[in-house]
C-alpha cells in the first residue's frame, strides 16, 4: 500500500506522514527531501541556480520512481500534483489524501518558515495571503481529485487511517 499525502506548503503533510506511518506501520518518506538527497542541493538552492521548469520536470520523474517503494506514506511537495500527469498517476498508484487547510491557516503556519520555500521566499508578510488565496484557487482543480480529503487544522490521524483502510477493502 502506497499513500501520498498531497496539499498547500504549510499544510502539515509531512508531519502528517510521520504520524501516519506510526499507526499504519509503514515507512514514510519526504519527496522534497528524496529530491534534496538524489541531487544534492537544497530546493531553495535549487530553485535559485536553475529554474521551476526543471525542478517539476526532476520531482515528476522522482514520483514515478516511489512507485518502487512497496509500502509507504510518502509526502509530495506541494505543488507535485499540479504538473505533468502526476495527480492522475498517484490516484493510480496509490491512495491519495489532500490535506486541506484554509488560506489563513496556511499564512499562519507559513509566516515563520518562508525561507525556504522559493516560490513565497520573497514575499511581504502582507503578500501572502492573496497569494495563497490565488494559488490555492488554481491548485484546488489538482488537489481536489484525491481520493480522500480531510481538514488540515484539526487533523485525526486515527479517523484518516480507517478511512484509507476502509478505502484499501473496497
Ligand atoms: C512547492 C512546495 C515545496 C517544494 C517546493 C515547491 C510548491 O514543498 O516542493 O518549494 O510548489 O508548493 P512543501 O509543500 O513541502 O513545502
């Protein structure tokens, strides 16, 4: 069984992963942090030397290789299924979650750990939140082709865990 956790930079997905992986038993892995290992470079580095197009095209081709990962939660960066056929082949593949959060929430959450996430680095506090509301509106068309969505801010491990089970029986 295969899980990807999809959803808005902030949302908690990888913290989520973690937490998942105790009550499923089962590994879980970071895409971000798959592409900072493979390649060495941290993605706000990334981002700076070369470009976004080549960062989508490298994590697209990084999400078809977790398809060798037997069992696993694995947490997508968030923008992964917004390119290239990525939601489609992850609905395929495995069990999706989109972990929504409201984009006030995600502002809160964001504020404090900008830095390294290029696509809002530079961004004025008072910047992003039409920001988030703008992008998230774009986004949602990808997010909201999950199997499972569940709500970011008062998020029940337990509850998502039976849920994607039950799904797994059907
Ligand atoms: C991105 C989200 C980041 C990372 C990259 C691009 C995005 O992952 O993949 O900075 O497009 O939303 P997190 O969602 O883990 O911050």
């Amino acid at each position: 069984m295969r899980v990807y956790l999809i959803g808005y930079m902030g949302s908690g997905k990888s913290t989520a992963a973690k937490r998942l992986s105790a009550v499923l038993d089962l590994p879980s892995y970071d895409l971000d942090v798959l592409f900072e290992e493979r390649y060495k470079i941290e993605i706000g580095a990334f981002f700076h030397r070369y470009d976004e197009t080549l960062f989508r095209k490298l994590e697209s081709g990084l999400l078809k290789e977790t398809a060798n990962i037997p069992q696993g939660i694995i947490a997508t960066g968030g923008g992964t299924p917004c390119f290239y056929d990525n939601i489609h082949w992850m609905n395929e593949n495995g069990i999706t979650v989109y972990i929504r959060m409201a984009p006030v929430s995600i502002v809160e959450r964001l504020k404090t750990s900008k830095k390294k996430r290029p696509l809002i680095a530079n961004k004025a506090e008072h910047e992003l939140l039409p920001y988030i509301q703008e992008s998230l509106r774009q986004r949602n068309i990808f997010y909201s082709q999950a199997h499972i969505i569940v709500k970011g801010e008062s998020l029940d491990v337990k509850a998502l865990s039976d849920k994607i089970l039950s799904l797994l029986r059907k």
